[in-house]
C-alpha cells in the first residue's frame, strides 16, 4: 500500500503524462474531476490507496459543489489525469483570486482618491 503523495512523487519524477498515447483497445479515461452527480468540475481527492500492484488505486472523491463522496477504482493514468486537472483548477482558483483582489483594490484607491479630490477627508483624518 502507498499513498497517493508517494505516487505523486513517483509520477513527477518518470514524467507520467495523462496525454501519453493509449494502448490500442484500452477504454478511455474517465474524467474523475467531473462529478457524477451534479456535472459540475469540483470533485477533489481525499485519499488513495494503491491496489494490484500499483497498477489500479481505490480512490475516495468528494464533490464540492453537492457534497457527494463516491469511492472508486481507478487506473493509475485516470489518478494522473485528476492530479494533473486538480493542479491546474488550483492554479487557475489562485489566478482568479488575484485578479480579484486587484480589482478591489483598484475600486478602493478610487474612491479614497475621489474623497481627497471632494475634500470629504484630509490629513486631520490620519494619523495622531
Ligand atoms: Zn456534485
């Protein structure tokens, strides 16, 4: 038995990519970050154990979005495939979380600036 971050060490140091070709009549992978329930792309991994092998891994999923948890025996490819989407929908939630604070912040300045501009604050107001 290993765990998933085992795996995942394992999989960054052979380059394990979900994009390598398949072998002929292998079915496709099953996109795990959808959920099966609600459609919706917030499923996350709450823990893996390595099964026959290493060759197949007992996952435990939650959906964010509805709370469904399934468990499910997956390839190790289809446990890639998520770690790699899980990776990138963490990137992109941090990107856009960025994006927002600056636009806030850009909101904030504007409106402090357009105070000092109508007089409706001055330095009486800071500091003391
Ligand atoms: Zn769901």
């Amino acid at each position: 038995m290993a765990s998933y971050r085992r795996f995942r060490f394992h999989a960054r140091r052979n380059r394990v990519q979900s994009s390598e070709a398949r072998p002929d009549g292998e079915l496709p992978l099953r996109r795990l970050v959808l959920c099966r329930d609600c459609g919706r792309d917030f499923v996350a991994l709450i823990d893996a154990l390595e099964c026959d092998d290493g060759s197949r891994w007992a996952v435990m999923l939650r959906c964010g979005a509805c709370e469904t948890q399934r468990l499910l025996l997956v390839s190790t490819a289809e446990l890639d495939a998520l770690l790699n989407e899980l990776e990138w929908n963490a990137l992109t939630m941090e990107a856009d979380a960025v994006h927002l604070w600056r636009e806030r912040t850009a909101d904030e300045i504007e409106i402090f600036v357009t105070a000092l501009e109508r007089d409706l604050i001055g330095t009486d107001d800071f500091g003391h």
